[in-house]
C-alpha cells in the first residue's frame, strides 16, 4: 500500500491537488471533485487504523451521523469511507483560512471581543450537534478553521467524533489511550469514562482561556503533570494573565473548567453568555449547585486580601480596590516565556527598550514604566526570564515585588528554598519556589536587601552546579538570580 498520495493521484472520485497538513492521525490533501469541480479537503487515514476492523466500522458507521450535521459552523462532511487501496478517508468542505492554533501561533491573545465571537461560533455548532446526540470530543484550536468573509470571521469546527474512533485503536494510542494534544481534555474523560456535551463545554472553555492569554490553561513540563493539572489543580484565573480584563472571568473559568461535569455550564452557550456578561462588567449569573465552588472562591480572594494587609503594599489604582495580580509559575502579568520580542511588544503596546546586556551577551527587552523586563536567548530569540519589580505584582499566595522574607516564609513555608547560586559567604540573594520563580533580595554584600526587589519568572532549566559562577548557558537560574540583582524598586 502506497503511503503517501501524489499530486494527480484520484481518491473517491476526488482529485488530490497538494498536501495541506498533517495531524497525529494522517494527512490533509487540498483536492478537487472531480465531478463538479470543487475545491474539497480529503483527509487520508493511516494505514493502520484502516487494519482495525472496530475501528473501520465504527468510522464508517459513525462519519454517516457526522455527516448528517448540517449547520454554518461545521465543517461539512461531503464523503467518507474506503478508498481503492483500503485506507480510510474523510472528504469535507475545503476552508480557505488558516486554523486557530496557527491563528494564535501568530498573533498571540485575541482581542476580548474576538475571541468570544469566534468561540461563540464554534459553541453554536457544538449545541447543535449534542443537542442530535453527537459529542466532539476533541475541541481544540486545531479543529477550528477560521475564514474570512465580508461580514467577519467565521470560525468552522471539524474532526467530529474522530477522537472517539481513534482512543479504542490501542495500537495507536499505546498506554495513553489518547492520540494528540491532552491540553483540552476534561478530567471524565482522562478517567475513561462516558462524556456527554459538557466534555465539549470543558474543552472549548480551555480554548477560550487561550484566545484570551495566548496560554493554554494548565501548561507544564510534562505531558504527566498537565493531565494531573486536569485533574486535580483548581481552574487558572483569567485575572492571573490579563489583570486589565474584569475579574468577573475568573468565575467564569472557574465554572467552565469546573471537574466535575455538573458544576459546569450546561451548554457551550451559556459559557459564552456568561463571557459576554463578564466582557460587559456585569456579575456572572448564579447557577445551581454551585455554592461549592463559590465557597472556594470567595476563600481564594480572602486570603489574597488578607496577605495584603499583612504586607501593606498593594497599590491602588485610581483610588479602586487593591489589585492581586500577575505572577505564576507560567506567567508575569500575562507575560509567558517562550515567546519572541514582537510578541511581548504586542501584549504590552509601545513604551520599552531594549538592551543589550554586556554579560553574558544576552538581549533584553525593559518595559520600565510597568517594571518588568524580558530576556531572550540569543540562539532561539525566544525569551527565557521574565522579570518584574513592580510591586502591583502579586503571587496567588499575595507576595511580590517588596515583599519581606518574612512574608514569603508565611506564604510558602518549606517550599521557599535558598537559591544556591545566589549564595555567597552564607548571605541567601535569593530565593526559588517552585520550578520556574525566583525571588531576588538584592543587596550590596555581605547584606542581602531587607524586601524582595525583584521576582524573576525563569524556564525551570535549573543548572548542574559546577562551581564555576554564573553561566546562562548552562541553565537560567543562575542567569535569573543574575540578572534580578540588577533590577529593583525596593532594597
Ligand atoms: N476542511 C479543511 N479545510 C482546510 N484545511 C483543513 C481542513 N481540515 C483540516 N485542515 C488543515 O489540515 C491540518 C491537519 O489537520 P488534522 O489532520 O485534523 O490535524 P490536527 O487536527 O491534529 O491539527 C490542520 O492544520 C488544518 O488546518
Ligand atoms: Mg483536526
């Protein structure tokens, strides 16, 4: 059997015109009907789900429902089954635009107001179908094609169904029982167990969280502790990434990302209803059942507040409520790592610098009138510290920019280590928590600063130590521990 198709090649009556892409269960060919002479997207299976009699029954049974899905926001499904040579294909509507992952890869978080109409869209199609007793199962930027006609953006879904065909292929799957990307999936269906529509209502949520920060919700090192992130690590808060939007979207996530699948919207539209509202400023409605959740909200915020006053630091803006933002293991002030210095210049507008730091050579971008710093890796151009110094700044645990060690032992107990890196003569300069923050107390030695002075976000490479001082090649603590000693609004 031939692997891969050739231009010219005809497959069920479809000419094949050109390779668009491929995905983690075959290929997508731009090709024409041969018959009418229409642009159509064929998607070739590969061989060995075709050798998989279950799983070529239920394809076959299962693209006939799929394909009975007639709505403006589906992909529409134009043929489906066993081409000459016995592989399995899916021929649907060609959409000439590019896919939502692509969309985000370039131009990073979505206006507010964009984001939800494209993910309004895509609810409306995953309504319908659950409402005809289809799940997706595998809602994901990928599977959303964006278009652009004369009255907007029109946002298509496709892959109906596919992902449930593909987890009972086990020699596909291996022990994961899962092919692709495990970022958007709810905790019930990690579990294995039935999913109805609020599977789909989960996995859109997540995709809305990321049109709005340009971060996936539980990004982490392995794709072990994402899936334990899914299943047990409370829902991010929006507030965390884009402090400007309404807090009102924290609860919206909260609820949406719900792990249970009865705390979460009932439908895709009320978790876009309940975005509009937040968008508008308004309170998100109450919903039954959810006083749980609630509960453990509203605990969340109180401690916040009460690590405030404790501190007494938080800046007020405009005479408003105190501001508890910013800073995680993943993210500054919505700042990711990773990301290319275009693409913090977009996040944060006009207003920085950048520099050229003498040792160790490495490119940096300063925002300083918000505080913060962006450092870039000289072979990649992708950042790998973020830095603020901005006392606003707060971790969930309330400490930041100006905080004292006092306050960071209260918030973090054990889990405050004494960087070594940053240890001279028995004087600790700074301080890690977790695998990626670090919080820096400069000072002139043999006194390290009373206050934190700057807390530095760095990509959890953590150095072998050999004793020979700093060297950013050899992994980005020591180069955070570096670089935070120079910057700082307190000492
Ligand atoms: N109907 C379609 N029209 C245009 N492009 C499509 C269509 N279906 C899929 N594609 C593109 O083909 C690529 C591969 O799709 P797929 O095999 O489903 O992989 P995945 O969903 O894992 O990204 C995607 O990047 C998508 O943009
Ligand atoms: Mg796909």
């Amino acid at each position: 059997m031939p692997s891969e198709l050739r231009i010219g090649d005809i497959v069920a009556g479809f000419r094949i015109d050109s390779l668009i892409g491929q995905g983690a269960v075959g290929s997508v060919y731009l090709a024409e009907d041969v018959q009418s002479g229409s642009a159509a997207a064929v998607k070739l299976l590969g061989d060995e789900l075709a050798g998989d009699e279950r799983f070529r029954q239920r394809f076959l049974r299962e693209s006939e429902l799929a394909a009975s899905l007639d709505h403006p926001h589906v992909v529409a499904t134009l043929a489906a089954g066993e081409a000459a040579d016995g592989r399995l294909y899916l021929a649907m509507e060609y959409i000439d635009g590019s896919d939502l992952r692509e969309l985000l890869r370039r131009e990073g978080a979505l206006e507010p107001s964009r984001a939800i109409d494209l993910v309004g869209q895509v609810g409306e199609a995953l309504d319908a179908a659950h409402a005809a007793g289809l799940v997706h199962r595998d809602v994901k930027p990928g599977n959303v094609l964006v278009a652009e006609r004369v009255e907007g953006e029109h946002a298509y879904i496709c892959d109906f169904g596919l992902a449930r065909h593909v987890s009972s292929v086990s020699s596909l799957t291996g022990d994961r029982g899962f092919v692709g990307t495990i970022d958007y999936v709810p905790p019930e269906q990690i579990a294995g167990g039935e999913v109805d529509g609020r599977a789909d209502v989960y996995s859109l949520g997540c995709v809305l969280f990321e049109c709005l920060t340009g971060s996936r919700p539980y990004e982490r090192e392995s794709e072990l502790s994402v899936v334990f992130a899914h299943l047990n690590e409370p829902p991010p808060r929006l507030s965390d990434f884009r402090p400007e939007l309404p807090q009102a979207f924290d609860d919206v996530f909260a609820t949406a990302l719900a792990k249970a699948p009865e705390e979460r919207y009932a439908t895709c539209g009320d978790l876009v209803a309940a975005a509009r509202a937040a968008l508008r400023g308004e309170a998100p409605a109450q919903r039954a059942g959810s006083r749980r959740r609630r509960a453990a909200v509203v605990g969340a915020a109180a401690l916040v507040v009460s690590a405030a006053a404790i501190g007494g630091v938080l800046a007020t803006r405009d005479g408003g409520p105190p501001r508890r933002v910013g800073i995680s293991q993943s993210a500054i002030a919505g700042a990711t790592l990773g990301r290319t210095e275009a693409a913090y210049k977009k996040l944060y507008g006009p207003g920085w610098r950048s520099d050229i730091l003498t040792v160790p050579g490495f490119r940096a971008l300063i925002f300083a009138s918000r505080r913060q710093s962006v450092y870039f890796d000289p072979d990649t151009g992708r950042s790998i510290i973020v830095t603020t110094w901005n006392p606003d700044h707060r971790t969930t645990a309330g400490v930041g920019p100006c905080s004292s060690l006092e306050e960071l032992k209260s918030a973090y107990g054990s889990a405050l280590k004494p960087s070594r890196w940053n240890t001279q003569e028995g004087q600790v300069y700074a301080y890690t928590v977790g695998p990626n923050l670090l919080f820096a107390f400069n000072g002139r030695p043999p006194n390290p600063s009373k206050r934190v002075t700057t807390v530095a976000l760095y990509d959890g490479n953590g150095p072998t130590d050999d004793g020979r001082g700093v060297d950013a090649r050899n992994g980005t603590l020591p180069f955070a521990g570096y670089i935070a000693l120079s910057e700082s609004v307190c000492s």
